[in-house]
C-alpha cells in the first residue's frame, strides 16, 4: 500500500509554497519583509525534498508518518507568519516608523554591534484583534526551526496601525525580545522558585489537608517534605510558572517605560482603560496592580505620571479556577509582589547598557513648540521624544486655537507625527547605511 | 513679488528658531548655504513615499460634481527609498513631496515642474497653488506625456517652489481640505450651486421656444 497522506502532506505544502508565490508579488514596503518570506519559501521547499526523498519500499509506515507529522508541524507553524508578512503590505500600516524602530531594536538588542552592521530584522505588521502581538525568533526559541533567527515580528491592531500614538506600546514588545536574548527567564526562575518553596513553607498551615498529605516512603525530614510531596509539586509548578510569566509582562512594561517615558504610561492607558472585556489573564497581575507598579517604576525612572493616572483602570474578575489552580495563583500573586523591584531595576540596568537613551524633557518641550506651528522638528534625536510631544499635544484640548487647524486636530496632529518620525529615519539613513 | 534664494534662505534660518511665530518651514530644510548662493528664484523639492492611483478597473469615468469621491476608488502605494515608481505613457499618479511646507500668512507660493524633468516627458503640476498659512506636504499631479516609462524615485527632486509676497497679511490660515496631509489625496469636489442650477435645467422645456 503506499501511504496516501505522504501525498497528502507534499500536496499541502506545495500549495503552500503557490500562496507564497502570490505573496511575492506583493509590494514591500521594505526589504526584511521579503527576506524573511524568502528564507520561508526555502524551508517549504526543502520540506518538499525531504518528503519526496522517502522511498515507501524502503522506509517503514511509522518512519513515514514520523516525517511527514513534523513536515506539516513545521508548515503548520509558519502559516501564521505568512499572514503577518501579508499584512506588513498593507498600506494602512505607517511605513515611516520603520527605520527609527529598527534602530531601537537594533540597539537594544545587539548593543555591542554597531547599529549598521546589526544583523536583526524587523517585520511591522497589524493583527486583527485589539492587542499588540509580537513574534521573536532567536536561538532560545527551540520550538521551531531556526530560519528566522535575529527577526523581530511587530503587530499592532489593525485599524490603529497608522496611530503613532500608539507606537510607544512596541516597547512593552521589545521587552519580550530582550528578555528571550538574555535568557531572563532562567535567572527569575530560580529566584521565583525559592520564593515560591519559601511561601508554601511559611503558609503550610493555611493549605487545604488534601494537599498536605505527604506519602509514607517518603524519608525526609518534615520541612523538605512540603514543597516535595507529590502533591504539593504541581502547586509549586504551577504557581512558578505564573508568577515567571507575570514578572515577565512586567519587566517588559518597564522596558517600553524605560524607552518611551511618559508616552508608554499614556498609550497603556489608551489601550487598557477603563477595562478591556472578559476575564483577567492569569500571565498578567490585574490592572490595577499593574498600573501601581508603572507608577511605582516611573517614580524611580524619574517621568511623570498623568495626573489621577490610577483611577483610569479597574481590575478584572480572575477566571473561575478549581481549588488548586485558585491555590497556585495566590500564590503566584504573592511572590510575583516580591520581584517587582528586582524586575525595575533590572530594566533599568538593561537599558542604561545599551545606547538607547532616554527622553530628553527639554527636546520634547522644543518639538511640541514646533508642533505648536503645525510643523515637523528638524533636529530629533529620537523617536520617543517626537511621541512625548505628540501625546502633550493630543491631551491638551486647547492645543490649536486656528481653524482649520482646531478641527481636525487629532488627524492633523498624527499625520505631523508621522512626518517628524519619516525626517528622524531620513536622518537615520543619511548618517549611516541601514540594510 | 518673487522672492530670491537669498531672501527664501534668510526667511527659513529665522523660521527654523522655536517659538518663531509665523514661520516659513520646509522640513527637512534644505541646504541653506547652497540655497543662499544658488542665485536662483525658487526652492526644489523633492519625491515622497505616498502615491495615489485611480483604480481604472472599477471606474467607468469621473464626474467633476461629486461632493465626495468614493475613498475604493483610488489606490496607496509606499514606494520605499531606494526603489522606483514606473511611469508610464499617458498614466497619470498622484504624489507627494516630501518636504512638510508651512507658508507664513504674508506668503503664497506656487508649485512649478522642473525643466529637466519636463524635458523627458514628466509633468509635474498643472500651476498648484499653495496659500498663505499652508502647512503639510504637497499633493504632485504626476503625468508621463512621453513615449517610453519613466522611473521615478522617492527622494529624488521632483519640482520646485516660488515664492510670492502677499500683498496684505491675512489673519486667516488657509482653510484647504488638503491641510496638514502627508499622503496624496483627491480630496472632494466642493458643491457648486450656480453648476447645479444650470445643470439642472431641463432641456427642450419652453424657455428654448
């Protein structure tokens, strides 16, 4: 019998590599696009080799269906991305931050790299759901095959991919980035491990008795015994793993606080306030909390925070959880508390490492000046003070007293925006080839 | 009055200090020093990213009375720099010029096609004007009236801008729809009562006997 899903599978992925074809044909708006489509079309198509080349008289059913699940796995994993490339065509989405945004990644990402000999990549695409996304490739990431290694997936929401106001929240992303290449992860876990072993220890009392129980072979002394026991083990797992993710999300808030300033705190709020629906995300503290730690942050950072910026957020209802899972993520809540100062400082070392400088106040306060005259500043250094006056702008309602200035304020005001981020990047390119 | 390159240099040095309160801009500024010396009567400017086609497939024809021109019928594209856009014979594209303009109240300036450019085939214009209190970038009627395609190239210097004294400061700004734009647009036709009226006269009716 031949084996009808080893044709199956090639049928998939060469229609796949048709679709690639007409993706193609699409007109890039710059060049990391097409190559990152490329190096696709190249792994499809050596999928489609290694396919071709199993013999089924000479290979056995199960060496066959083994090849052709990770082939599909493989496909299946990038067709994700194939619709993020797509949509990085799309003429909605603001080209002009492109190069000012690679920069950054570039800078924050291999600091000890001249910018223009930095090999990272960068996508900029929309998705269609209410949220930024990103997509980081790096070697870290085993999951999948390394083709896209030093690529950096951004997408912001579909319909708000021309609002510069929002870019601020790319940094929140690139803090996902930073935290893969460094390998953050590993160090917070053993941190959050302890302090997870540390609270079960201290609270044993308060724990339900089923999960108390600890079974009779075990030789150990009482105090070993209750972050060991079979039972209390996934508790601990779990509990970890929350708390790893939280810290996660919040180091990467102090990343884009650390890049942006005051623009970050006003784009998260554009994005979470007053509540966005549904039920609270378990990898991320509440809103509240989380907002309290932006401030607390920013307090050391040294930005301003909006006035009554607190009281923008309200707090979501935590998922209906059994018992257990209610138990991990109390005390995933708990510990996650005590790595916040570690996570602030730790950003803020980061950052202070590479040549990504903070927003300068008296640079804003100049390109707000000429955004007063409704026109671009020439001389910007970055694209974070250009969105800090951006935002000053767009919070004071008063700012253009003129018609038809007034009128069509905020559309003006983001069309200048951009145009001011285009002049930075044309600078950007005149000081140095960007490739 | 025209101005001079000397004059256009000496207005944009002073419009570039902030807190200048009706500054001539055009940004990124071009080179100052050589403007200055150039002798010359106007300023070049140079090809944008933004382009806008009809998309013909979907169109029997235009009218010239619509109020607002359906956005599905015109077509964005990025061209990025480094890349080209192919012109071809009779096709017709709007572009944009890179340089975000903003005209003090005392000024206006028209937008004239390079002769060079003009030379090969390539209208740029058809005598835009700009008005006093003007602050975006420029929408190009770009045309190819030669024979063979043209490419052209974001960033490349695409038509220049004369400068004319208004005879009296006008407090107002212009009011265009075009207003502080960085992407070409068609914009909307404004009404015109007297056109509808005449339009709407009914033909063969007794006021011809």
């Amino acid at each position: 019998m031949t084996y009808c899903y080893l044709k199956y599978s090639k049928d998939k992925i060469k229609l796949a590599l048709d679709e690639v074809g007409s993706l193609e044909q699409c007109e890039f708006p710059y060049s990391h696009s097409e190559i990152a489509l490329k190096k696709i079309k190249d792994f499809l198509e050596s999928l489609v080799c290694r396919l071709d080349d199993l013999d089924p008289q000479l290979n056995t059913k199960d060496i066959i269906q083994k090849e052709c699940k990770l082939a599909l796995k493989a496909l299946a994993s990038y067709i994700p991305i194939l619709g993020f490339i797509l949509r990085s065509t799309n003429v909605r989405n603001a080209f002009e931050i492109f190069i000012p945004l690679l920069n950054i990644s570039r800078k924050l990402l291999e600091p000890d790299i001249d910018v223009n000999q930095s090999t990272v990549k960068l996508i900029l695409s929309s998705e269609w759901k209410y949220s930024p996304h990103m997509f980081v490739f790096h070697q870290t990431q085993f999951q999948q095959p390394q083709i896209l290694d030093g690529f950096i997936l951004i997408g912001l929401p579909s319909y708000e991919s021309s609002n510069p106001l929002l870019i601020p929240l790319t940094g929140h992303e690139l803090g996902h980035a930073i935290w893969k290449i460094k390998k953050l992860e590993n160090d917070f876990r053993v941190i959050i491990s302890k302090a997870v072993e540390k609270h079960i220890k201290i609270h044993w009392d308060d724990f339900p008795d089923e999960i108390k129980k600890i079974p009779n072979t075990a030789k150990k002394t009482d105090r070993e015994s209750k972050t060991e026991n079979l039972f209390v083990l996934p508790t601990k797992e779990r509990a970890t793993s929350f708390a790893l993710k939280q810290t996660e999300e919040t180091f990467c808030d102090f990343i884009g606080l650390n890049i942006y300033g005051t623009a970050y705190l006003q784009s998260f709020a554009y994005l979470f306030a007053p509540k966005l629906p549904g039920r609270r995300s378990l990898k991320y503290p509440n809103e509240v909390k989380r907002t309290n730690n932006l401030v607390k942050a920013a307090g050391q950072y040294g930005f301003e925070v909006p006035v009554d910026y607190q009281s923008n957020f309200e707090d979501r209802k935590d998922p209906e959880l059994f018992k257990i899972d209610q138990l991990s993520i109390t005390i995933a809540d708990t510990v996650f508390d005590q790595m916040v100062q570690i996570a602030i400082d730790k950003a803020e070392t980061i950052l202070s490492e590479t040549e990504v400088q903070r927003p300068d106040d008296k640079a804003i306060q100049e390109i707000y000046e000429r955004f007063k005259s409704a026109v671009p500043f020439q001389n910007c250094n970055s694209i974070s003070e250009i969105l800090n006056a951006a935002w000053k702008a767009y919070e004071e309602p008063d700012f253009w007293s003129q018609e038809p200035l007034r009128e069509n304020k905020d559309k003006i005001l983001k069309e200048l925006t951009l145009k001011n981020i285009e002049i930075l990047g044309i600078n950007q390119i005149l000081q140095g080839p960007v490739s | 009055m025209i101005l001079k390159s000397e004059h256009i240099a000496t207005l944009l040095k002073e419009g570039d200090k902030i807190g200048e309160d009706d500054p001539l801009v055009i940004s990124p500024q071009p080179d100052l020093e050589k403007l200055h010396a150039s002798g010359s009567a106007s300023v070049d400017l140079r090809l944008g990213t933004w382009f806008s086609s009809l998309r013909q497939a979907r169109l029997s024809h235009l009218t010239m009375d619509e109020e607002r021109l359906r956005p599905q019928l015109t077509k964005s594209h990025y061209v990025r720099y480094g890349s080209e856009y192919y012109l071809h014979p009779n096709s017709f594209v709007l572009g944009i010029t890179l340089e975000w303009i903003r005209l003090p109240t005392t000024m206006a300036a028209y937008v004239i096609g390079k002769s060079s450019l003009g030379r090969r085939g390539l209208i740029i214009a058809t005598a835009t004007g700009v008005h006093p209190g003007y602050t975006g970038c420029i929408t190009l009627e770009l045309t190819n009236v030669g024979e063979i395609p043209i490419a052209i190239k974001p960033g490349m210097r695409i038509c220049q801008l004369f400068f004319h004294q208004v005879w009296k400061s006008a407090k107002n700004v212009d009011c265009s729809q075009f207003i502080g734009r960085r992407k070409p647009e068609l914009g909307n036709i404004k009404s015109d009562t007297i056109a509808q009226k005449l339009g709407d006269f009914p033909i063969g009716s007794d006021f011809h006997r």
